[in-house]
C-alpha cells in the first residue's frame, strides 16, 4: 500500500488549497452551505462554487484577508444555532475588509482546516512577493541541513548512493520509523519518476526524509507561532513558551540555548533558529513534559501532622503473586520500597530453630527469615525518600519469637526506630519532617503498667479475622493472643485498636492510636456517615486493607477512601491495572516521596466536606479542564494480539477520577489501521470542583470487535499537569515506560465558563448578573451566630462579583480579539497590537500610565472596530483596577466574619443544648456552621488570589504593550516613565503584603 503523503511545507498546503476540496460555508442566519473552494493559480484569489453571484464576485481577494483564525471564534460561529455541532478544530474564519467582515468555514477535518489556514497565514505574510516559496523551496535550512548529511555520508562524491546506506541514515536520523517503511517510500518515489534502481539520489533522500519525518501537527504549530516562516527565531520560541507553555522569567540568552541543544544543522545553531526536525525534538523533551517539574522533587510542606497526608502503602508487601497461592518473596520489599512506599506489611509467624519467619499461610511451603526481611527493609527503607517507614506487625509469633523479633529490630534498625513515647499535652501526630529517617512500628500495644510483662490483645490476623466474621458461628468475638512487653514498647505513635463508632473515638481515642478497616467496612461507613470519617481522618490515621474476598489480589479503587480522606490505603503493589495506576500517579507528585498533602478542605479543624459531593465543594472555584489529544507516536500492537496482522486502530480514552462530582469519562474517534503518528485532534472540557483531588488517566486502546485490547496508560494528578503543547510519556500494562511512544496533547485549565489564563489557575465564571451563582451562607437555628454570618453576607457578594466582573471583561477582550477562552492575555495582547498598528508600522494609540495602570490612548481618528476593541480593554482595566484597589478592605471583612464565628467553635454544642437543639438537630447545626467557616475562608482566599492574579496582568499587559511598539516610540523617556510604573506596582505590592505581615 502506498504510504499517505503528508504536509511538510507551505508548498504542500498551496498545491492542495490549488486542487481544492468541500467546505462547509456558515451563515449568521444559522443556515449552512456545502460549497468547493479552491485557491486561484496565481494564487490571488480564494473561489467557491455553487454561487448565485457571477464568478468575479464569488471570490475573495487573498490582498483584502486582514486575519485568519482557526476554531470558532467569530460572533457567527458564536450565535449560530447549530454551532454545538460543529468541531472546534475543524472551524476557521478569513476576517477580510476595512470592517474585518468573517468568512465562516468548517472542514470535514482538522487536517484539512490546517492545511486552508497555514497555507492562507503564508500567503496573506507574503502578499508582496507570493511566489517566493516556490523559488525557495528546495534552498530552506532544512534542505540545507539534508543535502550536508547526505554528502557526508557519499563517500564516493557521486551524488547518489545505495538504498541500504540511505535506510540506514535515516534511521540513525529517526530511530523510531521501520525500516519496511523508509524502503516502500523510497519504491513510492523512484515509481514516481518511472524509474526502478536500488539507488537513491540526493533530491530522492531529502524528499523520504521530510515526507517520513515531518509530523503535520507539529509542522502547523511551527508556523503559526514562527507567524508563517518554517523556522522559529530566539523570539517567536520566548514569545511560545510565555504565551502557550505557561513559562515565566524566560530570557532570550535561555532561548538561544535550547536552540543551540536542539537544533539539528550547524547553521540554525549559529544564527540562532529552530527549524521543523530540531522543534520537534525539543517538543519530545523532557523539557516540554506534562508532569510539572517542580513536582518531581518535595514540594509541599512536610510541617503538618502525619493524618494529614496520604501515605504510600502495600498490602502483603512480601508478595509478588496473587495471595491464595504465591510464594513469600524478599523482592516483593525491594520493589514497593523503590516505588517510594511508605507503609509495608510483616506477617510474622513462629518459624523452625527459633527464628520468626515470613510466609503466606495459604503457601508455607516457602517462606522468609524475618531477619533478611528487616535487613532488606533496613537497606532500601530511604532510598526513594527519607520520609518515615511505617511496618505494619502481623504477629502471630509465641512469645519466645516475638523476643527474637525485637532483638533482631533493635539490632538491625538501631536509632531508626522511632520509640518515644506520645506526649498527652499533644493532640496531633509529629509531623513527616521531624519523623524523617525513622522506622514506626504499627501493632498492639499492652497497658502502660510496666509490670505487666506479658498479656492478651486481640489478633491482628485481618484476613483470618475476616474469615470469621463471614462464617455462621461468628459471635462477635475476637481471637486472642499474648503480647510480650518488648514488643510493645517498640509500638509508639501507631498502636493499633479496634474502630467502635465515630461519636466514641472522636471523645475517647489518642491521636497515636489508629484503626484499620476492611475495605467492605469502610465502603459502608464512606456511604453511611462520609462527613464524619472525613473529620475523623482530620486526627487520626486511617488503615483500609484489601477484601478476603480478593484471592486473586485484585486492587479496591484507592480514590473511594481518598476521598473520606483516608491516609493509608493499602494495594496490591504485585498486581497491575487500572486501579495501581490511580496509585502510583498520584503519588508521583510530590517529588515520589510517599507522602501527599490533603487538601485544606480535609485539613483544617472546622470545615464541611463530604466524600460524597455531587457539585460544588464551598469555598472552592470550579475549573474546567481543556484537554485537545493532537497525535499519538509509535503506538505498539497490544500484547497477546494476533487476529489483525501488524494493524491496530488507536483511540483515546481521557478519565477523570476524583470525588463523585468530578468523574466522567471521554473518548476519541478511532483512526484506522495507523499505529505510527495516528492524529485525532479533537479537544474535550471538564469541569474539575476539587482539582486538589482529581486525577487525569489518558488510555490508549485498540478498536478491536472481538474486545478493545491495551496499548498504553499514563495517569497523572490535576495539579501536577503542565499547560501548553506536550507529550505524554505512555506506560505499559505493568507501569513500565515505553520508550518513544507518547501522545502529542495541549492543555487548558480555566474557569467554568472560560475565561482565564493558560497558566497553572484561574478563577470565577462567565455569567451575566441575572444567572450568577452565589455561595448562600446556611442559617444555624442560633441567633448570635446566625446574626454574625449575616453581616459576611454582602462582603461575600461583593467578592463573588469582583471576581467575575473582572474574568468576564477578560473574556470580552478575548472574543473580540478572535481567541478561545483558554488563550493567554499575552497572546490576546499581540492579536490587539496587530490591530492597532497601521500599515506603514505605526501605531494608532499609545500606552498612557494612569495611577500605575496601562491604558491605551488613541493618537487620533480610529475606525469603529478599533474603537470597540478599546472599549473591551478600558472595561478589562477598570474592573481589574476596582479589584486591586477594593480586594484587602473586601477580604478584611470576610475574615473578621470568619474570626468571629469561630469564637464561638468550642462553644457550639452548649449553645446549642441551651436553645433545645439535640440529636439530628444539633449535628445539623455543626454541619451549617462549619460550612458557612469553609465558605468564607474560601471566598477570601480566592478574592485574595484573584487580586495576585489582577497584578499580575496589569504587568504583563504594560510588558506586552512596550513589546509590541504600544507606546510612544521617539523619548526614551517614556520607556523609562513605563518602565518606573512597573516597578511601582510591584513595590506597591510588596509593601503591602510586608505591611500584613
């Protein structure tokens, strides 16, 4: 079969725009025409037909285009009734005329819409000279760079050489691609020319080369941001990563320098451009990774106490089989260790020649000493993280052995273990920091009389327990056995006890003491009572371990106790699949280090949360998730697949797990029989209530019709995720990354309706006043403090819409620059310059600073266009500036409401009992109150985001603008006069966050 040829150049796209193809042609009236477009020869003109018009009007002149914008993102495309069913990537607009009149245009695909856009971008940049990428076609860097690889390897200096030397060139230039690939192209282009050789010329090689190795999506990047050149220079690359990667403090020294690693031929390294070959290297770095680098190393604080992290755990840590019949292995520590686990389990048992063993009781016949057990740990214990080690004992030992077993520790482990006792004074756990390098024995614990040598505790045997309990002569009772002193003194801050009721431990149990729960009974409990084990979680570690009723060690879904704030959920490290991928992404961030920080929501000592959330979480913003899957790269035939040959057909599934509010699941069209650049191009939106808590798992399947088969996963928390273009780094069914095979995606994360930044965060929504939702404080039932709420009621208003007006203006400026929502404020800036700069490159107004404000003045008569984007960009302004300047006196207001509730926090149940509230009414009332403390300190918190936020765009605007010759260009003086401005809303800034500290 010949091989598909793709676009590499702007030469591709013009001979296809040339042939022609199907549009559809949008209408304001919401009426949608089929209709053949194609581009005149001379390439002056773009035609269509049918047309009731002659032919000499149902053209466009391509000299009249003054924009071309790819998605839907004209005021057509936007009230047109049918728009919900057009593709966003398969929408463009040609805005032509002195009133910037739109052209509406859908494609059968994104491909195609690409292909029209590049290749009109090119023309309209190039409308003095089109014919240039004719002449130059064969003189680009890249051809330049080819014909010097090729000549280096002619040997011979004949200008041609053999196939075989040719193939393996171009391997060594691109390990990825079959070698039956290279060759049938080289066959598709001799029979071209009519001619059979084994022999390849040097216009033959350059021509596989660019057809083989050119990705068509990365080829339409390139030149969008290279603003239609074929190459990128120092400052398109700056300008991409600010505007579109998110980076900030990037310098044109630090561009040059990622040219100079990237960049494939000696002359773009030393005049400093990019072309498509070193581009997409750079893209395929790890440098343009999705995972936020900062996450790979500690990153949160570590201060807190240790219930309020989530903890890396195993189950049947000395397993590498399932657990009805797999042997006891000492690999099965090493690896849970490496992977940064942070909590293992030891089932001791009574072993021959008095030394305790390690065995699985449904497989005795191996087991291991306990002593190369704790020798293992004790080597590989801080190898992935200094963070402490928690040993959960099984000890079914007699007391002979469990002697043995302590005197083995003590040597072994020395001053790791960590031994001091709790102080009562205390009512929370140390935290990971003071407890780092220290091993922490989990077990039963003997009362504290030291006389007391030896006595009965309950067995700690969770499967057998779980047994008994399932059979019918369970009474209710728990097995026994003797506990030495020893042993017990080696448990400190995680003795282990039986879980009663919540009212009984939130009144009677020690912060050291901790409970484990089968992952039956802590279903129930999470569906029965989620607030309560949320507030549980808030003191004391909770333990959830695996069913009994899993013989094959299949894994629970850790989220569902995740979300009940449960620390410690124990998996099945030796077992694969989708919920040990959940696992093992989530406890990727935080440098691996096996501890995560809980969200402030479960943290803080008053605050409503519940695991069973179906909308809004109070005091936390909503942000939507923009996810467009471009590509995928060398996608692997699935393990065990043989019906299809060599074939797959790859889809993508994107999963968003996290509290029930937030799952929901979203797939790609599948794209037939192409396994090496398959492009899908379609983009997806979720709205994401708790981002502190979500996860993304992208999955790559085969369409098969016998049953979708697995190609790769990669799973990755919310706020790990990196904006921009980027390529995911897919891992195997068993979690092993496979080596070039990546999916090519870009990232947005903004608020519910759209309006935002690229970058990490955004806040509000995009609603008119009529429809906007404000958080509604809860009434008590007690007067004193129903009457102090109700004074936050106005604050809370008036920051809800200070928030929204200022993202709604942003989103304005954006829809009349032709942007989507996701767009930056940089790039809507260098749209908005464009626009206000005339023809012979001077511009139509100029930045006035106003109080430290960047405001733009016109230097005379502006057309009506120009004049309402000016109106959008004041309204930004103003509602930014209104923001900044009311923002502290707002929040100062919030959070004197909030300090006066909780006077009244230890208070609440005497209050209430004094009122006659008891029972359901009186938990009602706590709930109210600690929902209406989650909502102002999450509304004060995100005003006082909003406000960083604000500055921050008052910078970039003022930077923009002087960047994009938005400023009187003649005195140096007023380059200096902007210049003092800025550091003036910085020094404002910092003096007021040093005057609150």
């Amino acid at each position: 079969m010949p091989s598909e040829k793709k676009i590499s150049s702007a030469s591709d796209c013009i001979s296809f725009m040339q042939a022609g193809c199907e549009l559809k042609k949008v209408r304001p009236n919401s009426r949608i025409y089929n209709r053949f477009f194609t581009l005149d020869t001379d390439l002056q003109a773009l035609r269509w037909e049918p047309s009731k018009k002659d032919l000499e009007k149902a053209k466009l002149d391509i000299s009249a285009i003054k924009e071309i914008r790819l998605g839907k993102n004209t005021e057509t495309f936007r009230n047109n009734g049918l728009a919900d069913q057009i593709c966003e990537d398969c929408a463009f607009s040609i805005l032509h005329g002195e009133n910037y009149e739109s052209l509406d245009l859908v494609a059968n695909s994104a491909d195609v819409a690409n292909i029209w856009v590049s290749g009109l971008r090119y023309l309209v940049s190039r409308s003095k000279q089109p014919l240039d990428f004719m002449e130059d076609n064969q003189n680009t860097p890249r051809f330049m760079w080819l014909k010097t690889v090729f000549e280096a390897a002619d040997v011979d200096g004949n200008g041609i050489m053999l196939e075989d030397t040719c193939v393996e060139l171009i391997k060594q230039l691109n390990p990825t691609l079959k070698e039956s690939k290279i060759r049938l192209k080289f066959k598709e282009i001799q029979k071209s020319k009519e001619k059979l050789t084994t022999r390849v010329t040097e216009e033959e090689f350059c021509e596989a080369f660019c057809e083989l190795c050119t990705r068509p999506e990365v080829y339409f990047l390139l030149v969008q941001i290279s603003k239609n050149k074929e190459y990128l220079d120092a400052n398109d690359l700056m300008l991409f990563l600010e505007a579109e990667q998110g980076v900030t403090h990037i310098t044109e020294d630090m561009c040059l320098d990622i040219i100079r690693r990237y960049e494939l031929s000696e002359e773009g390294r030393q005049k400093g451009f990019l072309a498509i070959d070193g581009f997409t290297q750079y893209l395929l770095s790890t440098e343009c990774d999705i995972f936020d680098p900062e996450q790979k190393k500690v990153a949160q604080d570590m201060t807190q106490p240790l219930s309020h992290y989530y903890i890396n755990a195993s189950h049947n840590t000395y397993l590498i089989e399932d657990q009805f019949r797999g042997p006891a292995d000492i690999n099965g520590y090493v690896r849970a260790l490496k992977m940064g686990c942070r909590s293992i389990e030891l089932d001791v048992s009574d072993g021959s020649d008095n030394e305790p063993i390690l065995c699985n009781r449904n497989n005795v016949t191996t087991h291991l000493s306990f002593r190369s057990v704790i020798e293992v740990i004790n080597k590989f214990a801080f190898v992935a993280s200094e963070y402490p080690l928690i040993l959960c004992l099984g000890n079914h030992c007699s007391l002979p052995q469990q002697k043995i077993m302590v005197q083995q520790m003590k040597k072994v482990f020395g001053d790791k273990l960590y031994t001091e006792a709790p102080l009562p004074s205390e009512t929370y756990l140390p935290s990971p920091e003071k407890l780092k390098r220290m091993i922490i024995v989990k077990g039963k614990k003997l009362p504290s009389d030291p006389d007391i040598l030896e006595g009965e505790v309950t067995d700690e045997d969770e499967e057998a327990e779980m047994s008994r309990r399932l059979s019918v002569d369970y009474n209710g009772e728990q097995k026994q056995i003797l506990l030495c002193r020893e042993l017990s003194d080696l448990v400190s801050i995680c003795k282990s006890v039986q879980y009663r009721d919540f009212e009984l431990s939130m009144k009677s149990q020690n912060y050291w003491e901790m409970c484990s729960f089968s992952e039956t009974e802590a279903s129930r409990i999470a569906n029965e009572y989620p607030e309560d084990f949320v507030n549980y979680n808030k003191r004391f570690l909770s333990r959830i371990y695996p069913s009994a009723m899993r013989i094959d060690s299949s894994n629970l879904n850790p989220q569902d106790f995740w979300n009940c704030g449960c620390q410690i959920v124990a998996m099945n490290f030796q077992t694969p699949g989708p919920m040990m991928d959940l696992h093992t992404g989530w406890f990727l961030q935080n440098g691996g280090c096996g501890y995560v920080l809980r969200p402030s929501i479960m943290r803080d000592e008053v605050s409503y949360f519940s695991a069973n959330t179906k909308g809004i979480v109070p005091g936390v913003s909503p942000l939507v998730l923009h996810i467009k899957i471009i590509s995928g790269q060398n996608f692997p035939k699935p393990k065990g697949a043989c019906a299809k040959g060599d074939v797959i057909d790859p889809y993508v599934c994107i999963e968003i797990h996290g509290i029930p509010a937030d799952c929901s699941e979203q797939r790609t069209k599948t794209v037939q029989q192409n396994s090496d650049n398959p492009i899908f191009d379609e983009t997806f939106e979720f709205q994401v209530n708790l981002p502190e808590l979500a996860m993304i798992r992208f999955v790559v399947l085969d369409d098969d019709y016998i049953g979708d088969e697995f190609i790769g996963q990669y799973t990755i928390p919310f706020e790990c995720l990196q904006p921009g273009y980027r390529h995911v780094p897919l891992r195997s069914f068993v979690g092993d990354i496979m080596e070039h095979v990546t999916l090519f995606v870009h990232i947005a994360i903004t608020n519910r309706s759209g309006g935002g930044k690229a970058q990490k965060r955004s806040l509000s929504v995009r609603m008119g006043k009529k429809v906007r939702e404000y958080t509604m404080l809860r009434n008590i039932g007690l007067k004193t403090i129903d009457d102090i709420f109700k004074i936050a009621v106005h604050p809370l208003r008036e920051a809800i819409d200070m928030r929204e007006n200022m993202q709604n203006a942003i989103v304005s400026i954006k829809e009349l620059c032709g942007l989507p929502p996701i767009a930056s404020l940089k790039q809507c800036l260098l749209t908005l310059s464009s626009r206000l700069i005339t023809s012979d490159n001077t511009p139509s107004v100029s930045l006035v600073m106003k109080d430290n404000f960047p405001y733009l003045e016109p230097l005379g008569a502006i057309p009506d266009v120009q004049k309402k984007m000016l109106a959008a960009y004041d309204l930004m302004i103003q509602e930014s500036r209104f923001l900044i300047e009311m923002a502290d006196t707002v929040q100062e207001k919030i959070v004197q409401c909030q300090k006066a509730g909780m006077e009244f926090h230890e208070e609440l149940h005497n209050l209430g009992a004094k009122e006659g509230l008891k029972g359901r009414k009186l938990n009602k009332a706590t709930e109210s109150f600690a929902w209406n403390i989650t909502v102002l300190k999450g509304q004060g918190d995100l005003l006082k985001t909003a406000k960083n936020e604000a500055v921050e765009n008052m910078k970039q605007i003022q930077l923009a603008c002087l960047s994009c010759g938005l400023s009187k260009a003649p005195s140096s003086g007023a380059e200096a006069k902007s210049k003092r401005s800025l550091e003036a809303i910085e020094e404002k800034e910092s003096s007021e966050e040093n005057g609150k500290l």
